[in-house]
C-alpha cells in the first residue's frame, strides 16, 4: 500500500509540475500573441489611414484576452485546489 501511495505520489508531483510548465508556455504564447494582434492593428491603421479618404474603417480584430483569459484563470485556479 505505502508504495502505491509512493508512486501516486511521484505520479501527482510530476503532472503539477508539467501544469506549471505548460501554464508558462501558455503564459509567453499569450503576451507574443497580443504583441502580433498589436502589430497587426498598428499596421491596418497605417494602411487604412493612407489607403482610404475618409472611407469605412474596417479595423474589427476582437481582443483574444476577453474570451481566452477568464477561462484559462478560473482553469489553473480549480487546479490549484
């Protein structure tokens, strides 16, 4: 019995620390991804500001945080648990 709990153990230290790795990963992938979105943004404005003479503003790229950054928090909070 103590070396199944011994195992499960080793077995549940690892994949905390695998969640955290990911977590990190998860973490830089979101700050490199809003850094392109920003880009991105940066540069349709520059063309839509040359491009057109008072025209439509087709500027429509939705901020990803919103949706994707609730659900990762409450994510890693109920694994913290």
């Amino acid at each position: 019995m103590d070396r199944l709990n011994s195992k499960l153990y080793l077995q549940n230290v690892y994949i905390m620390a695998e969640n955290e790795r990911l977590r990190k990963k998860a973490e830089l992938l979101n700050q490199e991804n809003q850094q392109l979105l920003n880009e991105l943004k940066h540069r349709l404005s520059k063309a839509n500001g040359a491009g057109s003479s008072g025209g439509k503003n087709n500027n429509n790229i939705p901020d990803l945080n919103l949706t994707n950054c609730s659900s990762s928090k409450s994510a890693s909070k109920s694994n913290k648990k």
